[in-house]
C-alpha cells in the first residue's frame, strides 16, 4: 500500500471481521428499531429476529464494540421480560 495513512488499513488487515463492524452496529441498530416498532404496535417479536439481535449483540461485545444504545435498550427490556416470565420461557409452553 502507500505511506498515504498508516492507520487506513491496519484494522482490516490484522482482523478482517472488525472491519465489518461497522455494518453488523447499522444492521443491529436496524433489527432494533423494527423489533422496537413491533412492541408498539403489539405484534410479537420472533425467535429469529431475538437469536440475530443477541447474535450481534454478542458479536459487538466479542470484539469489543460497544453496543449502539438502541441495542442495549432493546436487548435490556426483552431479558427483562424473559426474567419477569420465569421458568415458562425455558420452552415449556
């Protein structure tokens, strides 16, 4: 590469996944902001949109990108909620 900036590539190059990091904060932030939405609107949440927000989640904090406030909010209020429904949410429907 070119001395132009040292810094410009160095993340990608040492760790290929962080260089994606800032589109899985978009994408979650997104996936947020939908389940969010459905809340309010008193739809149910899925299973698979809950498994892709913790997915991130998890994801962010392995690499030790703090989680956009949305996320956070989102993923507090769903354990919050799992907590408060007790053992019912093991799977015993």
């Amino acid at each position: 590469m070119t001395d132009r900036d040292p810094d410009a590539h160095s993340i990608p190059d040492s760790d290929p996944q962080a260089a994606r990091m800032p589109e899985v904060l978009r994408l979650s932030t997104a996936l947020a902001e939908q389940m969010l939405a459905s809340q309010i609107m008193g739809r149910s949440i899925s299973g698979d949109q809950l498994a892709a927000l913790v997915g991130a989640a998890r994801l962010l904090q392995h690499n030790n990108v703090p989680w956009p406030p949305l996320v956070h909010e989102v993923v507090q209020e769903l354990a919050d909620r799992m907590d408060a429904a007790g053992p019912q949410a093991d799977g015993a429907a």
